[in-house]
C-alpha cells in the first residue's frame, strides 16, 4: 500500500573526516522517499524554489516517487551547511537558510487523501498536524522530530505525538524530550504521551523498539568505512515504513522485520556522500545485506 | 571443564550519580570469577592484603571458587576510587594505590597447571605470559587489557595477543590499540596480530564479536535503573567464559551464545553497587533474562 511523506527537500554542504560535498542533494523527505521507494509506492508532499534543477525532479521520478504533492515556489531551497567530527557522530550545524521552507504550508494534491501510511518527517508540529487533518483515515501514521522543535514548541509537538502511531527520533531526541536519562525511562514517558510503538535510533549503534511492554534491539550493520551520517536517520525511517506498507499491517513479526530493514537501508545511506549511494541501490543489494545482518544477530536458545 | 583467572582484586570507591560506596569488594578477578562461577569451576590467582577480610573469602568459597592460588601478602590490598558522570560511561578515576599488586608476581599452585581453560584478566601484559608459561597445555585462552598497558607497554601487551586465542576489550581500547577509529578494521588489525576472535565491548551498547571474517553482534540489555557500571566488562568476560568452560568446546553456535551469556551476567552486574547484586543472582535469574534476551533481538527471517 502507498506511502506519503511530508518533510524537507534541501541543498545540503557537507564536510565529513572523509571528503566535503557543496548543494549536494538533501534533506529528510528527499532521504525517506528514496529508502522507501524500495519497498512501496511513495507520494511526496514538500518545497523547492526556483534554482532546484530538472535532473533532481527525474531522479524522483525515476524511483517511481510521485511529485503531485511537490510544490515549487518563488525564492531559494532550503539549504543546510553541517561538518562532522572524527566520530562521526552528531553535526556541528555551521549555516542554515530556510529559504522556501519558511513559508512552507503543506496542501495534499486531492490524489493524496486516502493515502493510508503517513509519515511526518521532521517540520514544525503544527504542519504536521495540518498534514494529518488534510487526510481521510490513514492506517498508519508516524513522526520524527528535532531538538529545536523539542525545546521551542513543546505543546504543539506533544499534539502531533497523541495523534501519530508511531515515533522515530534518536537518543538524544528522546532523552531531550522526556527528561529522563535512562532510555527505557524515556520511551515508556513517551509512549504514555499517545504513540503505540516508539524507536529511538542510536545512530552507529543501531536502534532500539519499544513498542507495549516489549523491547526490539537491532543493531547497526558494522562497516568498514562511513563516509557521510547525513540522512541516516531518515533511511532507516524510509526502509521502516516503506516495509510496513508494503505489508500492508502491523504486526510483532514485521514490525521487527521492519527495524531490519530500517537499519539496511541506513547502512546503505552513509556509504556515500548525500544520496550518491541510495540511487546506485538495488533490491539484489538489500536483500543481500539482510541476509547479512541475519548473521549478525543470530543464535541459537540454549538449552 | 574448569576456568583459571587471573587478575586484581580491589577495594573500590565509587560515586555515581545514584549514591555512593566506600572500600568495596571489587576488581577484574572478582567481578570475572563471580560471574563465571555460574557456569562453572572457578580457580584464582590474585593477591590480596592483610586487611583482607575473612567474610570476603567465605563469599568466594561460597560460589564454589577455589582459592588455591589466591596469595595473601604483607601490605594492604589494592584501591581504587572513581566517578561515573551522568552518562554512566567512562569511569573517571580519583585515586588508585597499587599497595600489594605492585610487587605481585603470579604463582600458579601444582594443582592449577592443568587447568584448560585460562582468562589473563587486566594486568601488566608481561605477567600475563608469566600465566601462559605456566599452565601445561590450554585449551583456550584469553586476556583483557587496558589503556594504560597499551600506552605504556605496547610491545609487551602484542606479545600477549600473539599467544592467547581470544581477546576481549573495550571500544576506546580497541581504536587505541589498533589506530584505527573503525571499529572493522580496528579488528581487522588486532585479528591479524594473533587472536582468532576479539570481543569489542561497547558498554550501554552491547559487545560486538569478530571471528573469521564473521561478526556477531549483541546488545547490553536495556534496564530502567543502571545504578554502577564498575566490573560490566569484567561480568560479561567472565560469563562469556564460564559458558565456553562449561560447553567445553568452542564452535560458532557456543561463541554466540557465549557472549549473549556476557551480556546477560553483566546486565546484572550494574543493577547494583559493587558486587551486591552478583552475590544474590541465581541460575534461574540468569536463565529468565537469557529468554528476555532471546525476546529483544530475534527476528523472523523476511521472504
């Protein structure tokens, strides 16, 4: 079944211990619809201005990602600036220009109504909630987030999360926003607030699920070299939900599945600078790196 | 089949931000031997002071610990003092007296020399070989280390990797041992250098495995209250090789359950102070959260 994501689409300069990238392709709903676009048939609901190129569009296009809900406007894309550590770890923001973002109000192409798996990327709480009122009866629906919206406008972000069925942010996201340190601490805050499943991603770690009174851990898959964490975060959300709708239900097994193939699709994203390894994927590549990861995590119940 | 350590036994006193204890039983030996003792027979060598307290000794024997080749010795028994932040990560250390380890030398009693499988827990990496030279025919061996050997003692500590068949060690030891920031290719290099499996500890984050060119991961258990991390890493050696002890037989189903078993001794270890909770763990503890654990990570394989 198909998927909407509304979320930002951004020139992104990047300086990673491994290269430096200029107005390299971005942004969170641009790296969850290309990770979902594996899975499912994605709708695409965000802003570009003026200067966002044709090739970009086909690109989209070319993943079978429909661009209804795209919306040109007069003035700049949304462009970020960020450079990472030797850890590879957080991004030091250096520059960000909201540009076309600022006034961004998403409106659904009619097309997109009955659309029945949402996915919120991070925007401002109140979007997201517009984008919610703006379709019919979805089956499923999920958020991110982000510190600045955490600490800025806390209400409204509390709205989106007793209106969302699930929620994907990272530790520092969910300690941020419940208060408490200790993560399992965090999510059952957190999940009293309205979601029923929460995963909170732990960057080279991997991810933690929590969803009832039960815990999912699933790993991150070891790599030789990460070039670029830019988007990671987004993939994994984009092979999550991408895999639940195609589906196409919730249950203990593929939501597990799911986190699975999340954590895939991410250890994809940060072989490259931006998107340059995500548009070479193939589901060969996928498959074979799940079967991989089933190596990495496997044993047997003793006895 | 029985397990020989060696290593330190201490006094700590540690501050975390959940209180604080004063001379508490603690050390490498004592956290491995504690936690190996519930898989199988356990043999120290260790030394301790004069101020060492009968009680201490009743509680070694009373998990079935030999103490043969635990030497008593003029002085007084090794100190440490140290404080856990906020995280609960990385120790700061305030205070060590070495006191009676600084002249220890490590004498295996007769009865110890046949003894197949061996742990040389963190000491100086020279005594370590003492270890090796005088146990007749192992079947398997490993060691731990630390910084401060790595730094100061580099050659000697590569001679010790080169004879043992096993290491294990944490994230920031392993990217100081190898000079790689990788963790892949850091265990790429340590591989090269003798051990046929290295177990990279990660902390809150569970342990990853390399052996062969294969890798198994596994998570730390999320608990809602970590109340001193002192002795994790230690736990999860000893049940790690006291599950291997007691299988008798090192093979890629007991390796992997061999550290799921680490990660679960040592979810115990840090529910607690010191040792207090390792001194009350049962067997039938230890088997319920093996299944908890089994719970957390397995997945069904997706078509």
């Amino acid at each position: 079944m198909s998927l909407l994501v509304v979320g930002s689409i951004a020139f992104d300069s990047i300086k990673t211990p491994f290269g430096e990238v200029r107005e390299e392709l971005g942004g969170s709903a641009t790296y969850f619809s290309v990770a979902a676009s594996f899975f499912t048939n994605v709708n695409l609901v965000a802003v570009v201005g003026e200067d966002f190129p044709k090739e970009h569009l086909d690109a989209f296009t070319g993943h079978g990602i429909n661009l209804d809900g795209l919306e040109r406007s007069l003035g700049k894309t949304f462009r970020w600036q960020g450079e990472y550590g030797n850890a590879l770890d957080d991004a030091k923001t250096l520059k960000t220009e909201l540009n076309v973002l600022e006034s961004f109000r998403p409106k659904l192409p009619r097309s997109y109504s009955n659309i029945p798996h949402i996915f919120l990327a991070n925007i401002e709480p109140g979007l997201q909630q517009d984008v919610l009122r703006q379709v019919a009866t979805p089956r499923l629906t999920a958020c991110d987030t982000m510190n600045f919206w955490i600490e800025g406008c806390r209400d409204r972000l509390l709205k989106t999360l007793e209106k969302v069925d699930m929620t994907l942010i990272n530790e520092g996201e969910a300690r941020l926003l419940s208060g408490e340190r200790n993560l399992v601490l965090a999510a059952k805050k957190i999940l009293s607030w309205g979601p029923k499943t929460l995963v909170i991603k732990r960057g080279g770690y991997g991810a933690l699920m929590f969803y009832g009174q039960k815990i999912f851990s699933v790993p991150a898959y070891p790599l030789e070299l990460v070039v670029d964490p830019t988007g990671a975060g987004d993939s994994f959300a984009g092979g999550f939900m991408g895999y639940l709708a195609k589906q196409g239900e919730v249950t203990e097994t593929t939501l597990r599945q799911a986190a699975v193939y999340g954590s895939v699709v991410a250890s994809f994203c940060v072989e490259d600078f931006g998107l340059r390894r995500m548009w070479k994927l193939t589901a060969g590549d996928i498959k074979d790196r799940y079967t991989s990861f089933y190596d990495l995590t496997t044993y047997e119940h003793a006895v």
